[in-house]
C-alpha cells in the first residue's frame, strides 16, 4: 500500500497546484492567518468541478480554541450538509468540550449528518487533556482518521505519541502525522511511526502579482500558496521507502 500525502491548501490556485504536484488528496481551507476556516460557497463549487482527486474542506466556522457555541455548532452543521450536497468525499472537523475532552456527542452528530462521507478529526485533537482517551472518544464517534503533531508543534518531537497512536488504533482509525512534516524528514516520521498517511501545508508565501501598489498603503499583499518544488520533492521520499 501506498503512503497518502495530504496538502493543506488555502486557495482553489493552491489546490490545483498541488494535485498537479502529485498531492493525494487535499484539505481545503481559507484564512491562513486563522489557521483555516471553511472556505466559501463559491470556493466550494468552483473546486468540486475541477478536480477528481480527493479534497476534504474544513468545517470550522473561525479561528481560535475548538470550544463553539450553539449557534456556531448550527452553522457547522450547515456547512457540512452544503459540502455533502456539493459532492465532496469527506471533511475535516474538531471539537472539545470546556474541559479540554473531546466533545463526543457533537463529533458524532456531524458524523451522521455526513453519511457515506470520510471525516477527519483535525488537530483540536492536539489541545485534548488525554490523547490516548481522547484517540477512544474518536475512534466512537465513527470519524476515520485523525490529524496530530502528537501535542507539540512539530510533529518530528513526537513520533514516540504518533507511534504509540498508531498501536492503540489497531486499525480502528487512520492517525495521520502533521505540523513541521517536510521533505527532509518525511521518510523519517513514517519509517519511525509507521504510519500510512501523512499530511504537509507545503505552505509558501508569493508577493502579489500587481504592476501597482500605492507606496503609501505599506503592504506588501503576500499571497499564501504552496511550494510545489517542495510537494514533490516529498513525493518521492515517500516512494523511495
């Protein structure tokens, strides 16, 4: 079996970017400064129609901690029904309780509401008080996988967790490594942990591409992409195992 490569991506240009790069399958965000949050109605329809590789948005209604409310947990619902019906093949969520648990009950209702549809657990996972309950509290909630840097924010300081992730899972969930994942130690992590996904942003910055620029704004107006050079340069790291 091969080993999957996902790439964080925060634009429709950045996604097509890196499938031609040789990414596997896409987590699909916008707002990088937030670090991600679910991307547009437009975004969402546009993509679907230009890809057949998998991509999997992100359902998180803004930044910060992975504690919502009612009404944000509604607008999450919402967004998860409209990428279901859009076509997409999975999604990536997370949530905790106040207490820093997994909020299983949540979890699992988007769960249902996503049918057929792969769920990712993302890296809320990381800000859980118990990772290996909080791997059992997942794994009940019926997503299939879980993104982690193993609680620390380079995932290459925490193979030992990942590793042990993976033994505690048993097959019951896919543990995905995350976070500071590059070419020089891609081969490393999955060697150590044996995981069989993992995923990279690859993530780059590109000034804009305008002829004009009013001096008096003092912006330079970076665009967020990513790295093709280094996204392939990943691919054949894993090949080579």
């Amino acid at each position: 079996m091969k080993t999957i490569l996902e790439i964080a991506v925060f634009n429709i240009e950045s996604a097509l970017s890196a499938i031609a790069a040789g990414a596997d399958r896409i987590e699909f965000c916008e707002n990088p400064m937030e670090g991600g949050t679910t991307p547009s109605y437009g975004s969402l329809k546009t993509l679907i129609h230009k890809t057949k590789t998998p991509v999997f948005p992100i359902i998180r209604p803004r930044g910060g901690d992975f504690l919502y409310s009612d009404d944000e947990f509604d607008s999450m619902k919402s967004d998860l029904l409209l990428v279901k019906d859009l076509g997409y093949p999975g999604a990536v969520i997370g949530l905790l309780k106040k207490d820093g648990h997994i909020d299983i009950d949540r979890t699992a209702a988007l769960v249902s509401i996503a049918g057929n549809m792969e769920i990712t657990f993302h890296r809320a996972f990381d800000r859980c008080i118990d990772p290996l309950k909080g791997l059992e509290d997942i794994i009940q909630t019926g997503c299939k996988r879980i993104l982690t840097s193993g609680q620390v924010p380079h995932v290459s300081n925490a193979l030992p967790l990942i590793t042990q992730l993976v033994n505690n899972a048993k097959g019951r969930i896919t543990i995905m490594p995350g976070s500071g994942v590059r070419a020089n130690n891609i081969a490393d992590i999955i060697s150590s942990t044996g995981v069989m996904e993992i995923h990279s942003s690859a993530r780059k910055n590109y000034p804009s591409k305008m002829l004009f620029s009013p001096a008096s704004m003092q912006e330079q107006m970076m665009f967020t992409g990513i790295d093709e050079a280094e996204i392939m340069a990943m691919k054949k790291a894993i090949t080579t195992l």
